[in-house]
C-alpha cells in the first residue's frame, strides 16, 4: 500500500490504496470484500474491528448504553454520508471538473416500536432518510446536477440502501 497525500478533492490519479484502486476496467471484474467484526463488551456497547480500524458502537443512555460511542443508525448515517462525499470526489474527477468542497447532513426517522415489538405493522428501520448536500466550486449548477446524477447512480451504500442485498446469517453456538 503506498501512501500519497491528496493535494486537491478531486486528485484521486495518484491515490494508492488496495485493492488496485484507480484501475478502471470495463471488463474485468474488481471485488473487494471488506470485513468487520463486532464483539459485545458489555450492556449495549460493541467493540467493531474494520480492517486495521477499532472503534466503539453503543447506545445513549436513554436506550440502556454508555453513549461511548455513536449508535448503530447513526454509523449507517454516517457511513452514506462519508460514502456520498467520496462519490463526489471521484465522479468530479472522472467528469472532469473542479470541486472544492462538499459537505452532507443526513438526518432519518425511526419508530423506536418496531425495535422493541410494541406495535405490529411498525418496521424497526428508518422510514426515511434526509440528505442535504452542499457543494461549492466554479462550475454551473447544470454541471453539478450532472455530479449529483453520477453519485445517485455510483455511491455503493446509497445503492445498498436502495436495493433488497441478501443477507445471510449462520449462527454457531458454543
């Protein structure tokens, strides 16, 4: 892994990163499997190991958690968001035009019954979620709908946010 600083938004060229990151290929296929791992510590807080990140998940002390560290929506927030901006990055890059900032709120809505089975009918996710992007630069704003069109179409979690992802659990006890 090499590692270079990024002196502007959009210079991902000289970006080393695994796996062969700035390779494009029409034809080839190029995976990437990330891992995490979380392990229970104690009550609500969770240990997560991401790569050769280590971090801490739990909940506010209204739902029974330490508030050590962000909740479990709020990471999946976090992570459209920090994959929405890296979206920008690369598509302002491979449009061909500058972007100087961009900056993404997100907000989302859940009813804490569907978490709790209190009331049939009410999922436990988000009903919605709010992304309001700020972007700055000296394009047109018709070059910047042309950005946000790309991301719409290429951000990975946006997408895994929007399509049924299988998800597959095997439980081993012992």
């Amino acid at each position: 892994m090499t590692a270079t600083t990024v002196t502007e938004l959009t210079d991902i060229e000289s970006v080393g990163t695994e796996p062969a990151a700035t390779t494009r290929s029409e034809t080839a296929p190029q995976h990437l499997t990330p891992q995490v791992r979380a392990t229970l510590v104690t009550g609500t807080q969770v240990h997560v190991t991401a790569g050769s990140h280590e971090f801490t998940i739990d909940e506010p002390a209204g739902l029974g958690g330490t508030d050590l560290g962000a909740n479990p929506v709020e990471h999946l927030l976090a992570a459209l968001g920090a994959c929405q901006v890296i979206t920008f990055q690369v598509w302002a890059g491979t449009l061909g035009f500058r972007l100087d900032s961009v900056d993404v709120q997100l907000s989302g809505h859940l009813d804490l019954r569907g978490f709790f089975g209190t009331a049939e009918g009410v999922r436990p996710g988000f009903d919605g979620i709010q992304v309001d992007v700020r972007i700055t630069g000296p394009e047109t704003r018709e070059r910047y709908d042309a950005l946000v069109a790309a991301v719409e179409e290429h951000c990975p979690v946006l997408d895994n946010l929007r399509s049924r992802v299988p998800v597959e659990t095997v439980v081993t006890v012992g």
